[in-house]
C-alpha cells in the first residue's frame, strides 16, 4: 500500500524532474511549446480586439463613410487600435496641448470644456507659444508651492484642482470620435477632455492615424476650405462630432471627358458637387431641337426594326433612352461657365427649385475627381447649415442665368422647360 500510495502520487512530478535533468532536449521542446501557447494567445487576444476595433469603427459615420470611399481603411485601423480605461475626472488632454492621438469613446460619457482666457501663469512653460496661449507642460506630482500636479492620459501636459480647465460646453457618450481634429490640421488641440464617469476608450496613435487616414483628412480639408459654411462644421468636428462634418455624406468619383454629371431639360435627384480636381463646363443647348431631353419629352421613344419601320416601344428601354440621349452631342452650345478645383454647384431639386435642369453640367478634362453629395448627404445636413450653403448655390445659379441671358439673349424665348425653372 505504501509503494501503491507513493506511485500513486509522485508518477507525474518525479517523472518531470528526472526528464528535465537527465533528457534537455525533451525540456526544450516543451520550452517552446509553452512560447507557442503564449504567441498564440497573444494572437488571438489580437484578433478578437481587431474584430472589436472593427465593429466600432463600422458604427461611426465618418469612418464607415471613409471606408467606402477607400476600401481596407477600417479594417487597417483595427489592426493598430488599443483600448484602454480611465476613471471618472481623468483629463484625457488639455485645450492648447499638442495633438498626439485620437478616440472613440466606447463606454461611460466624457465633457468637452472650452477655456475663454490663456492658462495660469504658473503653469506656463516657455516656448510653448501658440496664438497667444501657452501650454502647461510642468512635471508633474507635487510642484514648489505643494500643489498637486496630475499628468493627462496623452502624458503631454499635467493640471492641477487650482486649474481652469475651461467651460463645459458639450458631453459626448459612447460611439463619438474625439481629438482626430488637431490630427488632421496639425494645430493644438481646441478644448480640453474630462472623463464625466469610468470610460473605456480606443486610441489610434497619431501617426497610424494620419498614415491610414491620409486620404479621407485630405478630403475633409478640402470640403473645410471650399464648401460654403464648413466653417461652422470644422468647429463642430472640433467638440467631438465628427459625424456631422459633410465629409462622410460625400462620395468621390472620377470621370473621363464627356461624363455628364447633369443635363439640360432633365429632372435631377437632389446633389450637390464640388470639383476636387479638373474640370466641369455648364453649357446650354443653342437651339431647344437639338437638345434630345426635350424630344424625348414631346413624343414616345421610338425602337427601329429592320428595313426602317418604328413602332412605338412598349415601354422606355434604358437602351433605347441612352442611344437618344446621345443624340446631339456635336450641336452647338453656349458655354455658361468652366469649373475647377473647388467650384461647387447643384442641382435644382437641391436647392431646393422646381423644375428641369437648366444646363448641362459636362466633364472636360482626363481623371476629373468630383465630390458628390447625394439625396441623403441633402437631408442628413444640419437645417441652419444646409440653408447657409443653398443660399450660396442659389446665387450662384442665379448669376449663371443671368449670363446665359446676356450671352444668349433668346434662351428663354422658346417655352423651354428652363425658362419655367428660372
């Protein structure tokens, strides 16, 4: 019984000591197996927060939005994404820091805090000079006075409890996007970002962000500069709310000469467009009867059988529709206006007048990039923000008829549809 009692427990760990003394090789290998099993957790702990990373980001609307435009970008984010907690009363950054990534807020809310007047004199450093503020970059723990210094997530600039870390202006729950702004422009960050309650958050560094993100902050940049009234938006984005930038209701596209993004006579859908590189003319059939929008309007589409007999289709084949619409295109014109890099216009359903179109809008250069907002970028804009920017279109449309009157006196004088939409 002693010899069964003492088999019995010591088979397995005396078994283990003797092969690890007298047989290294074995104990190598399981050596290697065990880095194997590490890897191989790490992996997977990798994959399930990349599949994570990636139901996130699919949930924003800038960056689904910027996916589509530029297919892998969500599934690279995931790949370099980190997800890390903080506690209620954590200072993600300060207003004024230098921008060093962004988030996602994926649980808890955090505040946004706007600061009207420059940063205490003790917690200046020299030369962190930006636009007449500073930034407090002291080390922190307890400073010569005793106060208490905390260091903010980003680990860029520390805040005390004497700090003014500015208005709360805005709070911001789970799905929202925050400080992608300074990432894009490059200027420090515009307000400061104080956890309201315990956050879980996904940070993607500055450079990945920039390197995977390139061409949808291009984008963005762009429609800040030459769409009217994205000023406002620039600054919304800057509290945290990206999904409201008309970047992500924007799709862009490249056409070869003799694309016609709208055309005279026709009924267009709500868009609008912003020429992102080459060019667009507007021009205006000389003579009504060469413009085939406007025979297809007077009499039914016409199929031709052998020998030369037409019947009347027994419905509008798209076919048949696009070998008429083609009709005409060397008729002459009148050119209204030439278009380029960060022209906008749109339809008239857009602005919103009723009506056909006017003119035809035609691509005229080789690889012309345009950003078109469709039906939905119409509707998802904010109310004050679309009638700042209609206002815009329609004086531009308006400017564009009254050319067309001074270069072509008897434009209006045929009971054209046009002359019912101006």
């Amino acid at each position: 019984q002693a010899c069964t009692r003492h088999a019995s427990v010591s088979t397995f760990p005396a078994r283990s000591v003797v092969m690890g003394e007298s047989a290294p090789m074995p104990a190598r290998k399981s050596s290697r197996q065990g880095e194997v099993e590490k890897v191989l957790s790490v992996l997977g702990k990798r994959a399930v927060g990349a599949s994570r990373a990636q139901t996130l980001l699919h949930q924003s609307a800038f960056f689904a939005s910027a996916d589509d435009a530029s297919p892998g970008l969500i599934r690279s984010l995931s790949k370099v994404v980190k997800f890390i907690k903080a506690k209620e009363g954590d200072v993600l950054f300060r207003q004024w820091d230098f921008p060093k990534d962004c988030y996602v807020v994926v649980s808890g809310c955090v505040g946004i805090h706007i600061a009207q007047r420059k940063l205490e004199e003790n917690e200046v450093q020299s030369g962190a000079v930006y636009g007449g503020t500073k930034s407090a970059r002291q080390s922190h723990g307890k400073s010569k006075d005793g106060t208490m210094r905390y260091e903010t997530l980003e680990r860029v600039s520390t805040w005390s409890e004497n700090s003014d870390l500015g208005k709360l202006v805005v709070i911001l729950r789970p799905g929202v996007v925050i400080g992608e702004r300074a990432l894009q422009d490059e200027s420090r960050r515009a307000a400061t970002v104080i956890c309201r309650e315990d956050c879980e958050l996904m940070v993607t560094g500055g450079n990945d962000y920039r390197e995977i993100v390139k061409s949808s902050i291009e984008r963005l940049k762009f429609l800040d500069k030459n769409l009217p009234g994205a000023d406002a938006w620039a600054n919304q984005v800057a509290c945290g709310e990206l999904e409201r930038h008309p970047a992500g209701l924007f799709r862009e596209e490249t056409f070869e000469p003799g694309k016609k993004l709208l055309h005279e006579g026709l009924l267009s859908e709500p868009g609008i467009f912003v020429i992102r590189s080459g060019t667009v003319e507007l021009r205006r059939y000389t003579s009504p009867q060469d413009n085939p929008a406007y025979r297809l309007g007077r009499r039914p589409v016409l199929q031709v059988r052998g020998g030369g007999e037409s019947i009347e289709a027994e419905s509008r084949p798209g076919q048949v529709v696009r070998d008429q619409m083609a009709e005409g295109a060397d008729a002459d014109y009148v050119l209204i206006d030439t278009l380029e890099q960060g022209a906008s216009f749109a339809s008239l359903s857009a602005m919103p007048l009723p009506g056909a179109e006017p003119f035809t809008a035609v691509v005229t250069s080789p690889g012309t990039s345009v950003l078109m907002g469709s039906e939905r970028c119409v509707r998802k804009l904010p109310a004050a923000d679309l009638a700042k920017l209609r206002q815009v279109l329609v004086q531009s449309a308006k400017a564009r008829m009254r050319r067309l009157e001074a270069l072509h006196p008897d434009a209006f004088s045929h009971g054209s549809t046009a002359a019912a939409a101006s």
